[in-house]
C-alpha cells in the first residue's frame, strides 16, 4: 500500500510539473531605453506623469505599487479585488495577456508578446519614480 501511495504522490507532482505555466521561464534583463520606445503603444491610454490619468491610469511609480491605488482613477473590480503588487515578475505576466491574468480588467489591450520589449517597458517604467 506505501508503494501505491508513494506512486500516486509522484505522478502528482509529475502531472504539477507538466502543467506549469510556460511563464516559468526568467524573466529577460531590460533596457529602460529600448523600452521608452516600446512604451509608445501605451502611450494611447496611459502616461508616466504624476498624477496624470487618461484612459488608464498614471503609470508613475507603478513597479512596486500595490494595485488600484492610483487616485482619481476608477478601476474595474476585477482589478480592485485582484491584491496584487506591481512587481516586475507580475508586469511581465500581466503585460503578456492582461485579460488573462485578471479577468474583467478595463485593459482591453491583447498584450505585448514579445517577453524582450515586456521586460524593456518595465525597464522603464522603473526609472519613473
């Protein structure tokens, strides 16, 4: 009966394993002057000015910043209910397919697949505090 038990308990970790998001992978290094160019999509909805809100929220001093604190801004509850912090581990997940990572987010966006420019924005975006 151990054998069995023991089985089981690795083909679960095994299955785990098998199942882990594909954003397992590290992270890139950024570059925060590549991604001031690459920033330019965003420029559509948000700007990195204090206290700035267009269609988005001010993107000043959002690395770090826990979510929906923006004042002014009127977040989806999604986004309100989501309890995460802007670290760049989440910026790079978020920015890949924002509706996937919080379902219901006003981020209509589809997301920057590429992982070099995600990392590069948040290169950048860091710089702005």
């Amino acid at each position: 009966m151990t054998n069995v038990r023991v089985s089981m308990i690795g083909a679960a970790v095994l299955a785990a394993a098998v199942a882990a998001p594909a954003f397992a992978q590290a992270m890139p290094a950024g570059d925060a002057k590549r991604g001031e160019a690459a920033f330019a999509v965003c420029k559509t909805c948000h700007v990195v000015d204090k206290g700035v809100n267009r269609i988005g929220p001010s993107l000043f001093g959002v690395v770090g910043r826990k979510a929906s604190m923006v004042p002014g801004y009127s977040y989806s509850a999604a986004n309100k209910k989501s309890g995460l912090t802007w670290t760049p581990a989440n910026l790079f997940k978020y920015l890949e397919a924002p509706q996937k990572m919080v379902p219901g987010t006003k981020m209509t966006y589809a997301g920057l697949k590429d992982a070099q420019k995600r990392a590069d924005v948040i290169a950048f975006l860091a710089t702005k505090k």
